[in-house]
C-alpha cells in the first residue's frame, strides 16, 4: 500500500476484534502480509479466531500471554508482558507487514500498562505502507485524534449482563 492508515475500534460493545480480525481475513484473501499482537487475552483457551488464523499462511501472532478477563494477575506481570510484547512488535512491524493489529492495545494504554508517550511516539514513526488497527474499549483522546478512522461499538443489551459465562465459538 501507498498510504497505510490508522483505525480504532472501540466502546463498550461487542465486535472489536471480530471486525479486526475480519480485516485480517480479508487481507489475507488479497495476498497481504497481517501481523496480529494480541494485548491482555490469555493463551488459553485459544479463541476460535486464533485456532483458524494461526493455520492460514500470511499471518504473524504475538501475544503477551497474560490474560486479565477472569483473574486478577499481579500488576507488574502484566506491564512486563504488554512492553516485552509490545517492543517485539515494534521490531517484527519492519519485516513489510502490509496490516498490523493491535487487539485490546486501547485498555493497556488505558489501564497505564504501557506508557501512552511510548506509543503516540511509535504512531508517529510507524512505517507509512503499514495499515495499523488498534482495538479495545477506553481509547485514549490522543490517539483517536491521531486515527484516521474511528469505529465506536455501542452496547445496547449483552447476556453478560444476564449472568451468561462466554461461550466457546461465540465470544471466544
């Protein structure tokens, strides 16, 4: 690509990484190289988008391996992940990777796991062919300034809210 932008996916509702991943699917299906690095999820269970993407060719996945949905990990376990994770990206994202994907990047930004400064410096020197999509709810002001394209999920009724666990297939 000529021109590389940057997207955000966030808010409340449901289909943030869905919709990152869909994009994943749909460069891949034109030749593209994608480099997805996943923030905050746990290794396991492996999400179904996980499981399929892993097998196709294209496609890079780093992933910090320190989930925060469900437990409580210490602090400093997660910052160490987000950074280690996220410096090796910063590295892999000069291997002429055509889309690259920052999945739940907003809520470490958000939650201070990696220093707001250190990124809005990395958007403004990432490569410029490079799509770059960030997801996750609480987007930070700056960067939604610096986004190109902005998608909010609005949540209007979730079976969470209901009492109901994640189902496999369905939310991961």
């Amino acid at each position: 690509m000529q021109q590389g932008v940057i997207q955000v996916y966030t808010g409340e509702g449901k289909g943030k990484t869905t919709a990152a991943t869909g994009l994943a699917v749909r460069a891949l299906g034109q030749g593209m190289r994608v480099l997805l690095v996943r923030f905050l999820k746990p290794a396991e269970p492996v999400s179904g988008e996980v499981a399929l993407l892993q097998t196709l060719p294209g496609i890079d996945i780093l992933a910090s391996g320190v989930g925060v949905v469900g437990r409580r990990p210490d602090r400093d376990e997660v910052v160490r992940s987000v950074v280690e994770t996220f410096d090796a990206a910063c590295v892999r994202i000069l291997e002429s990777y055509d889309l690259v994907i920052f999945d739940e990047i907003n809520n470490a930004l958000h939650r201070d796991y990696l220093p707001l400064a250190t990124f809005l410096d990395f958007l403004d020197r990432r490569p410029e062919g490079v799509e770059l999509v960030l997801t996750g709810r609480n987007a930070p002001p700056e960067v939604i300034a610096r986004a190109d394209l902005v998608t909010c999920m609005e949540k209007v009724r979730h079976p969470f809210d209901q009492g109901m666990a994640a189902r496999r297939g369905i939310e991961f």
